[in-house]
C-alpha cells in the first residue's frame, strides 16, 4: 500500500514536503504525531491525525505516537486565541496512561513486528535538560526572524483578543523542533504528521535536524483541518466535543453524533474516519447517491467509528436505544438501556420529577399523568386518549386509566417513560 497515494484519495492531504514519497518508498520509515495530554480521553478532534498513523502502519511503516508531557506544560500557540492552564506531571502520566489504551484500539503497540507502534513522551527526554543547555544547543540554530515568520505566531501576536504571547508558549515551536530532532536520533524517526495548524512547527523541526545533523532525509506531511459543510466547527455539539471515554460521551451520544451528519459531510467523514477501501466507500456513495433516504453512508459511517472506538456490543446497544424513539422497541429492550443511555436518549424529551416515596405506595396512572406530572392537561383528554390507545408506559399501552403505577415501574430505578401519540414523549423522574 502506497501511503501517500492512500492518503490523497482520502482527502487526508493538506501538504507535504517533497521527497516523502520516496524515503517512504525507499524503506520502512517511522512517523509521528504528537498529541496533546491535557485531558485522559482523546476526542474526534484527534481522530484524524491518529487514523494518517492507523494507515500509516498498514502500510508496513512504524507510527510513534507522541504525548506531550512536557509541551503539554506550555500549550501550542497555533489557532489559540490564550494561553492555557498548565497541567502537573502527576495529572499528565495518568492522561498518558489513558490515551494509550485508547491508541490501542487503531494501533497495534503488542505485536513483534518490526512496524509495532512506539508511545513516548516528550516529558521523558526534557525533564532533566537543564535551560541553558537547550539554549545553548537548540536556541542557537533557530533565529527569532523564523521563528516570528510563523502563521500561528503571527496570527496569535495580530489577535486582538490576545493579550500577546509569552515567552513559554513561543518557546513551544524550538521544543516541538528538538522532539523531532531527538525521534530522528533515538528512533530514526523521518517523518512528523499532523494537522495544517502544525506545518509551521513541523518545518521548524527539519529545519533543526538539518542543522544539527547536516541531513536532508527529515519531511513533513500535514492533513487539512476538518470542517462541516455548513461552516460549524467539526467535533462540536452543544454539549461540548465528542469524547472517546464513554465516561464522557456515551457510546449513544457518539453513534448519533456520525448518524447526524449531513450527506456531504458523511461522504468525506467516511474516507477520512473509517479503514474501508476505496471500492466499497465508492459503492456505498452510489447507492446514497440513488436512495438519500436510506442514509446508508451516515449508518455505514456511524457503525465502522462506533465499533472501532468502542465495541460491537456498544454499537448494538447504540441502535436498540435509537430504536426506542425512532422505531418499534418494545418495553424488553427499554428495561435494558443503562441510566446515563436513557438521560442521553431523552435529553431533549418533556421532565417531571415525582415522589419516589409516594410511588412506592401506588397512585392511580390518571393522577400521576396529570396532578403529580402534568403529562397531560385534563383527566378528560387523559381518559380520551387511553381508551383509543394513544397511551403507553413504558413502551407498553397503557389499557386502563386507573391503572395503579408503583416503583416497579421504574427503569433503573429513576425514570417512567410516558407516550402521548406516537412522537410525544415525557420521562418522569423520580426523587
């Protein structure tokens, strides 16, 4: 497999430096990509720099991936508009620690092949490297004239929001450069990738190696920054970014994120996020092409990211909870659904909160429904209802409208489920 040219048909080329074909063509080359540690779970933001190393190593080269303990410190100045909280080493190892357990899922870090993806952390090589010697050795290479060049240096220092830039994060660029220098001497490492914000930072680090070594065999390589068709920013909801910790973001919530996308965006996200070859996205954008409704390549789309982050059995139980508001679930399939699925499923449904005491006891559904949870605004319209069996608790018609509904009706110990129609939903909580 021909990385570049995988890569170019994906979309997943922003810019690269010439040569790079041809080192990768010439040998098995190792590549990194530094990632940032400041939370313990990566989130879509990254995925599309760690899919250039999950295909980077099925094309039989070597992925580093790279954890910024130490840059993570400082915060890369590129596309910020202030400087960011400074993290401490105790936090960062264990953020380390969790995102190589995400890393595991796209790379493979076990096996004893000679392609076996390396984890570093830059905090390793530059916690004992005193000020005035990488002043002396690294500062020395690089003149404020380049460095002051930079589009995400310019761009921070013409910010007018910006109260300008200190001197910690304009020093981020020489310690970017010295951890290529220092992967290009410890691991051979040859080529730094990353996102278009970082070719500025990237250069600087060949521009160093070449200086310090008097070789020419370090290149870059850069994809675009992903964006959505309308404008918004990729990775984004209301609720803040897509996390890869279900801790954070739900195995539901983050399959609903993929099947939410528009038809544009689906048809490039599907190049860029899954490992699917070219001839089956070209098939699946053919048959979205000739029946949009289906949205195949948004379900195609949502299952290929949804497993590969989590599992087979979350992506199961990421459908059946869709189920539950689009389709025919039955209540079975409800009882099933964990607590944080159900809050994520009726985010935006009606709430009631109820007496978990005074349910214990049993109250008649028609003044649950209307006096304790105004479900509905009229035991008339309540008895109307239910006797054409537009009522449902639970995903179960609700027959007779005295029925009594006690707390074995709750799911998960907390919530009812009431549906008036067939679209409208009310979840009662009870406290």
């Amino acid at each position: 497999m021909n990385f570049v040219e995988e890569l170019k048909w994906r979309g997943m080329i922003h810019d690269v430096m010439p040569g790079t074909e041809e080192q990768l063509q010439k040998e098995m080359t190792s590549a990194y990509v530094g990632i940032d540690p400041t939370a313990d779970s990566l989130h879509i933001g990254h995925l599309v720099s760690v899919m250039m190393l999950k295909h980077f190593q099925r094309a039989g080269h070597r992925p580093i991936a790279l954890v910024g303990g130490a840059t993570g410190m400082i915060g890369d100045p590129s596309l910020k508009s202030a400087e960011r909280n400074l993290l401490d080493e105790a936090t960062l190892r264990h953020n380390q620690e969790c995102i190589k357990n995400q890393l595991s899922k796209f790379l493979d870090f076990e096996s004893k092949a000679d392609n076996a993806a390396v984890l570093v952390n830059n905090y390793d090589w530059m916690k004992n490297y005193s000020f005035l010697e990488f002043i002396r050795d690294i500062g020395k290479h690089i003149t404020v004239n380049y460095m002051m060049a930079k589009d995400s240096v310019k761009k921070r220092l013409s910010s007018e929001s910006a109260e300008g830039m200190s001197f910690t994060e304009f020093s981020y660029q020489l310690l970017q450069a010295y951890d290529y220098l220092h992967l290009y001497q410890t691991h051979h490492c040859k080529l730094q990738m990353g996102g278009s914000d970082q070719w500025g930072n990237i250069t600087t680090g060949t521009d160093l190696i070449r200086k310090k070594t008097g070789a020419n065999d370090a290149f870059g390589l850069v994809c675009p920054l992903i964006t959505k068709a309308d404008g918004g920013k990729f990775g984004k909801t209301e609720s803040g970014n897509v996390w890869l910790d279900k801790r954070y973001t739900s195995p539901y919530k983050f399959y609903q994120f993929w099947l939410n996308v528009s038809d544009v965006d689906a048809e490039k996200y599907i190049k860029i996020f899954t490992a699917l070859d070219k001839e089956e996205i070209d098939e699946l954008i053919k048959e979205q092409a000739e029946a949009p409704h289906l949205r195949t390549l948004q379900k195609r789309l949502a299952k290929e990211v949804t497993v590969m982050v989590h599992s087979q059995e979350d992506y199961d139980a990421a459908v059946e909870a869709s189920d539950i508001l689009f389709g025919n679930s039955t209540s079975e399939s409800l009882k099933k659904v964990d607590e944080a699925t159900l809050s994520d499923i009726f985010a935006g449904v009606p709430r009631f909160e109820i007496s978990k005491a005074e349910l214990s006891q049993g109250i008649k559904a028609l003044d649950l429904f209307t006096e304790k949870a105004s479900v509905f605004p009229s035991k008339g319209e309540m008895r109307k209802l239910v006797q054409s069996g537009g009522v449902s608790v639970n995903k179960e018609k609700l027959s007779v409208f005295d029925a009594i509904i006690d707390h074995s009706f709750l799911l998960g110990n907390k919530y009812i489920l009431v549906q008036k129609g067939k679209k409208n939903y009310f979840l009662l909580i009870a406290k």
